[in-house]
C-alpha cells in the first residue's frame, strides 16, 4: 500500500511540477537563456584567457630559437678558432635550451589544440544561443495565440450566457398580459350582465345616457348659452 500511495504521490508532483512549467514556460525560457549567455561568457574568459598564455608561450618559444640560433653560431666561430673551451661551454647551454624548447613546444602544441577545441565549443554555444532567441519569439508568438484563443472562448461563453438570456426575454416578453386579460374578463362578464346590454343601448343612442361623453357635455355647454 505505501508503495502504491508513493507511487501516487510522485505522480502527483510531476503533474504539478508540468503545471508550473507549463504556466511559466516563457519566464523559464528566458532564464535558461540567461544562463546559457552567462556560461558562454565563461568560456569566452576562458578563450581569451588560454590566448594571451598562447601568444606569450610563442613569444618566448621565438626568443629562445633565437638565441639557440645565436649562441650554435658563436660556437662554431670558438670551434673555428680552436677554442674547444669556449664552445664546450656553449654547447651545454645550447643543450639545456633545445630541452626547453622542447617543452615549450610540447606546452604550445597543447594550447593551440586547447584553444582549437574550446572556440569551436564558443561557437558552437553562440549558434545555439541565436537559435534559442528565435525559439523564444516564437515561444512568446504561440503564447500570445493561446492568450487571444483563451478569450475567445471566454467570449464563446459569454455569448451562450447571452443567447440564454434572450430566451428568457423572450419567454417573459410572450406571456400573457395579466391586465390585458382582466379587461377582457371584465368585458366578457358585463356582456353576460343586463349592466353590460343597457350600456351597449346606451352607447348606440337609446334611451337615457348612462355616463357622460364628450358630445354630450358639448351638448349641454351649448345649451347653456
């Protein structure tokens, strides 16, 4: 059972943990991006660094050639004159440095081959740097799209909301008028009542008016005169 509820629970975070990549895709894009920028300025230190070692390992390298050149000619000259002595003495020189030559040769074949590697390293880095810029413009294009997707669905919603309220405008606006109906009611009871006929006479100008009108209070203000 524990194994099963861990087994769940790793789950669980994974989904959250996709979640959140998922919601802060962009910010964490533009942080590796930062990163990645930081360790490409690292190792252009490191470059530039590993070419300033180069070109003072190559001036000395060139300094000692020069003088291992120099000093054989100077012994040749002692040898020419029988100064044994002399050239012997040069020659232990001349020895100690083809040895070091030796060793500085050694040090800056292992530069270059250093500095060869780590350019192309650089490189490499810079291009895909560029190509991460253009992934996150893009990145930020699709986000924008699923933004504007987003509501316009909300919009989508919004409109069903508005589609059902004019059903119920419709549905009140279509029912009967209550006073509408009392007043037919009312004409339907006092046509069933003798009220209602002696009206309907009255109306149609037979017998004694019931209730005044206007012809009949004009009647009467003309009278009067």
């Amino acid at each position: 059972m524990f194994a099963t509820l861990r087994t769940l629970f790793t789950g669980a975070n994974a989904r959250a943990d996709e979640r959140l990549q998922d919601h802060f895709a962009i910010e964490l894009i533009d942080q590796k991006i930062r990163e990645a920028q930081a360790n490409l300025g690292a190792a252009k230190g490191t470059l530039a660094t590993l070419i300033q070692r180069q070109r003072q390992e190559k001036k000395l390298f060139e300094a000692l050639e020069s003088r291992i050149t120099d000093l054989t000619a100077r012994a040749r000259a002692a040898l020419v004159e029988g100064r044994e002595d002399l050239a012997g003495e040069a020659a232990s020189a001349i020895a100690e440095m083809e040895n070091e030559h030796v060793l500085r040769k050694q040090t800056l074949d292992r530069l270059e081959a250093r500095i060869l590697q780590l350019q192309g390293s650089v490189e490499a880095a810079h291009r895909r740097i560029v190509d991460l810029k253009q992934g996150a413009i893009t990145a930020r294009a699709i986000r924008r799209e699923q933004d504007i997707q987003k509501r316009m669905n909300r919009t989508a919603a919004s409109s069903s909301a508005a589609d059902e309220a004019e059903k119920l405008i419709r549905r009140v606006s279509e029912r009967e008028d209550p006073f509408e109906q009392s007043q037919i009611l009312k004409e339907i009871d006092d046509g069933l009542s003798q009220e209602g006929i002696a009206q309907k006479l009255s109306d149609e100008g037979f017998g004694v008016a019931l209730k005044s009108t206007r012809n009949s209070v004009l009647d009467r203000l003309s009278a009067d005169l």
